[in-house]
C-alpha cells in the first residue's frame, strides 16, 4: 500500500506472501495466520521456533514471515532490520525469486515512512531488473503501481492511467483479480485528484469494488476501497454520502497496518465534519488522528536509529578488519624482505663474474637488435600511416555522402512538408492571407536551404544564433491557423557544442515533420529541459496517435527508426508514448 496524497485516498499496492515451499512443518501454521490477519499468533508461534537448527535457507524464510508479521502490527522498526537479515540470506542461497519477495516487502514498509524515498528508487531498480529478466507479474504489478503513483505526483495523470491500467492487463492475463482491483481504484483516484472528474472517478471505484464482490477474501481491501468513495462523494459535497462510506470503512475490522490506515480515516473524517459545519466531531477525529501520528513518528525514529546503530557497527568492523589486514600485510614484508636478502646475496655472489665478462657482447647484440627493432617501427608505422589515411579517406567520403544525405532529407524535406501543408490549406479554400505570406517564406527557406547545401554550409541559423533560436524560428515558420507548434525550454542559457546542436535540431525537426505528415494534428509541443548534464526532449501532438504494438521497423523510410539511430549515436535514449486517437509523444532524453 503506497499512501500517496496523504490524508486523503489510498494509492493501492497489494503486498504478496513468500512465494518458498516451506521446509519447516510449523510455517504452514504460520503462513495461515497471517492469511487470516492474525499476525500477533504468527509471531508467538516463531517465537517457539529453535533457528539455531534451522538450514540457512530455513532462517531466511522464518525472518521474512517474522518480519511481515511485525509489520502488520506496526514494528516497522524490527521488520525493516528482520527484511534486510532474511534478503541477506536469500542471496546467499541463490534464491532470485525470494529476493524479490524481500525487496516488496522493504517497500511496503517504506512507503509508511517519511524520508525513505532514496531507499525506495534502489529498490525499485532491482525490481526493474528482475521483471526484465524474469518476466515476473508481482514485481511488474509493483513496479507499474510506483512508476503510475510518480506520475501522479507529478501531475501527469494520462500517464498516471496508462501504468495503473497495465496492471489489469496483468491480472486478465494472470487471472487475478487482486491486481484489477488495485488498477481501478487508483485510475479512479486520478480522476479525482487531477483531471477532477469525479463521475469517472465513481465509476472506476464502483467497478474495483464490483469485482471485489465477486471474491470477497480482503476485508482490509474493501476497507481501502470505501474510503476511496467516501472521498469522491466528499469532493462532489455529498456529504451524506461521505459519511456513510466512512463510517463502513472505519467499521470494517484490520488486523494489518492498523495505525497508518485508521491515522488517514480519522483525517479524512475530521476534514468531513469541518465541512459539514460539525467542529466538535472534527475536532474529536483530528486528536484521534494525532494521538496515532505521534505513535507512527515514533516508529519512523526507530527505523532511523537503527539505521545509524548498524552504520556503526558496519564501520567498527571495516576498521577492525583494516587492522587486522594491516599486521598480516606487515608480517609478509617482513617474511619477504628477509627471504629477498638471503636470495639477492646469492645470486648476486653467482653472477657477478659472469655479467662482466659478457658485459661487451652482450652490448655488441644489443645494439643489433636495437637497430632491427627501429627499422622494424619505421616499417610498421609507415604501414599503419598508410592504412590510416586510406580508411580516413573513405571514412570521410561516406560521413559526407551520409551528411547530403540526411541533409536533403531533414532540412529541406521539413521545408517542403510545411510547404504543402499550407497550399492544401489554400487549395481547399481554408487559406489567408498568414498562409499565403508562410508558403512565400517557406519557398524562399527552401530556396536557400539548397543553396546552403550546394555550399556546403549546412549550420544555418544553428552556427549563427544556436539550438533554441532555430527550432523557435522552425515552429513560427511551420504555424498556420490550422495547426500551432508551441516551444518550451528550461535550463538552455549556454549553448551546447555546434556540431551536437546541429544533430539535435536535425532530430526535432524531422519529428515535427513526421507530426505534419501523419497525426492529423492541430498542436505540437516542443519543451527542451537542460537538467543534471542531461537533456530531455519531449515532441508531443494532439494527433491520431497509433496503437501501441506498432514497431519501429514498420516505418518506412527515414522516420523513427532512423531517428533513433540517430539518438543512439549520440548516446541517447529515445521512448515513445502513443495510443490510437490519443495523440502522440516521443521522449528523447541525451547526455551532455
């Protein structure tokens, strides 16, 4: 359970149990206590548990269940420190899968704490590498539900939607429910937080809880869930509504993160009966929600001490080690240094008399050897000089025959894709007379693009003024009344290297001339973002779009596939982000 918006709605993550064949008779028990949301027996009975005759693999599954079960109670304290033992363990024991299980729970319990966020994103990693390989459906669920729940963070809900729905996907193809549930009720907390449409964010709650009715074995989920649409009908200022959804979701017993869960009702009921003009209920719920801040806060601190306490124990002990490296190391000096003495004082009595006498011929072969090895060198070095100036020689005929090439394609061909946007416009009667004055410059661009290109001068406005001016006055040459290019920029006070400037531009223009081309659009966005030695491309329109299983490779001629080349030779990444009459945006994001 991610607690995203606090106070407010439940982004939902659904935690998942160790997925080992128990070796151990009592955590079959174990296991069912925890199913059942008994975690306090869980721990009783592993407490009775003797580890110390426990295999290693044993002692890494009994930490885990231990550790789950504390975090169901609220000791996140101890089961973040028993997590990270039973991962160690795991590791050890060449268990992926296990590891995985670890890792989900170390996020479950960070994402209850404040401050954590730089743990979270490591962990993420792993389990972004872990799907990659494994193609594992828990670690995808997790994964979509965090990277969605940063979106809406950020305030891009379609992409928010996009990640959250991909879990249904998942649970359709996995056939569980569970993970269509979750996809659900956080696309309708999108639609609530921030595309504010609270009818779409009813009718996607409705349909988590609709599915949840048909197998209702999470009392605890469908606890989550009410509040969820006590807070749409809150929004909607239902308050009857609200309070009624409120009341069902407090009433609903929890045996699993009880004080985080019950600190959020508490809130969201104190915030209701403000609302509703009831101040001594809203003043009762927010003491309420307080008294079990104060008890999570402590519990943060805990984990934090902890944390310190095993930095220091971490570092006491590298430094014991360096001590003890450090007098061995000394000993076999010492060893070394003797043994070296006894060795040198023989060799040397053995062979002194021998280097004198051979000392002159020695010399004599040296220096015919030393003679054939120059020659050699003059010899090798005129021949690699040679072999060089050949493949530099091609090398530079085929960089050109590329540039004209590219040139011709991305240059003038955008000039002329404009152009031909605007005579349809005027052919089809739609025309005036800012269409007539862009057509003329556009035809006077063409004419000195080519003869630019016969020059070979192919900088442009790029050498003169740089990248930003030129994709600026890219965009106002290519507006028209029917179709708008808007650019955005941040960070791009300095210019960048004139060469890389000109294959950026290169790249963008060519992208909006596929925008022109093929989405039917009205507006494109360009927005250049100059951030930590990175830049970030992001080319959007409000055309078509395509269905998502489209490929590179079904492009014909110089168009995605060609720019993302282009991305990779610079060291680049290139991403794209399409669905059918959704519009489109490519995301290119390039070191600096």
């Amino acid at each position: 359970m991610i607690l995203n918006y606090r106070l407010f709605f439940f982004i939902l993550c659904i935690g998942f149990c160790l997925s080992v064949n128990a070796q151990h008779q009592n955590f079959e028990e174990i296991v069912a206590f925890i199913d059942d949301e008994e975690p306090y027996k869980a721990i009783q009975k592993l407490e009775d548990i003797n580890i110390d005759h426990l295999s290693s693999y044993d002692k890494a599954t009994y930490y885990y269940y231990l550790a789950e079960a504390e975090s169901n109670v609220g000791k996140f304290d101890e089961a973040f420190s028993h997590t990270l033992i039973s991962k160690k363990l795991f590791t050890q024991e060449d268990a992926p899968s296990d590891v995985l299980d670890c890792n989900l729970l170390l996020i479950s319990i960070l994402d209850v704490q404040d401050g954590y966020d730089f743990k979270a994103k490591n962990l993420e990693e792993e389990l972004r590498t872990y799907v990659n390989q494994q193609k594992d459906p828990k670690a995808a669920f997790t994964l979509n539900t965090r990277i969605g729940s940063r979106y809406l963070d950020n305030d891009l809900p379609q992409k928010a939607i996009l990640f959250f729905l991909k879990n249904d996907s998942i649970g359709k193809t996995h056939k569980n429910k569970r993970f269509s549930i979750s996809a659900y009720a956080n696309v309708s907390t999108v639609y609530s937080l921030l595309k504010k449409d609270f009818d779409s964010a009813l009718f996607y709650n409705k349909k988590a809880i609709k599915i949840y009715n048909e197998n209702p074995n999470d009392t605890k989920l469908l606890s989550y869930l009410y509040n969820n649409q006590a807070r749409i009908h809150q929004s909607k200022q239902n308050y009857k509504d609200a309070l009624a959804y409120y009341q069902k979701a407090d009433s609903i017993e929890i045996k699993g993160n009880i004080g985080a869960t019950k600190r959020i009702y508490y809130a969201n009921l104190s915030s209701l009966y403000e609302s509703m003009g009831d101040y001594k209920n809203a003043y009762n719920y927010l003491k309420k929600e307080k008294i079990i801040n104060d008890s999570i806060e402590q519990s943060e601190q805990n984990i934090a001490l902890s944390d310190i306490q095993t930095k220091y124990e971490t570092e006491k002990k590298e430094k014991e080690n360096i001590l003890l490296k450090t007098d061995l190391k000394k000993k076999k000096q010492t060893q070394f240094i003797l043994w070296l003495g006894i060795i040198s004082s023989i060799i040397i009595g053995t062979t002194i008399s021998l280097l004198i006498a051979k000392n002159a011929k020695k010399k004599r072969l040296l220096n015919k050897q030393e003679q054939k090895i120059k020659i050699q060198e003059i010899e090798q070095g005129l021949k690699e000089q040679e072999l060089n100036s050949i493949d530099a020689l091609i090398a530079g005929q085929e960089k050109e025959r590329q540039r004209l090439a590219e040139n011709l394609h991305d240059n003038l061909g955008a000039t002329l894709a404009a152009l031909k946007l605007n005579i349809q416009h005027i052919k089809t009667g739609e025309s005036n007379s800012k269409s007539i004055k862009n057509s003329i410059e556009l035809i006077n661009d063409a004419y000195d693009k080519v003869r630019t290109i016969a020059h070979e001068k192919s900088t442009g406005v790029i050498a003169k003024n740089g990248l930003l001016p030129a994709i600026k006055d890219m965009a106002k040459r290519i507006s028209t009344n029917n179709f708008t290019v808007i650019v955005e920029d941040y960070g791009l006070e300095n210019r960048l290297e004139n060469t890389l400037e000109i294959r950026i531009f290169r790249i963008t223009q060519e992208l909006v001339t596929n925008i022109i081309k093929h989405a039917n659009a009205t507006e494109a966005t360009v927005s250049l973002t100059n951030h930590n030695s990175t830049l970030n491309i992001i080319v959007e329109d409000n055309g078509k779009g395509f269905d998502e299983k489209f490929t590179y490779s079904q492009n014909k001629g110089m168009g995605l596939s060609s720019i993302e080349k282009r991305v990779e030779n610079i060291g680049g990444t290139l991403e794209v982000d399409s669905f059918p009459n959704k519009g489109t945006s490519i995301i290119i994001n390039l070191p600096l």
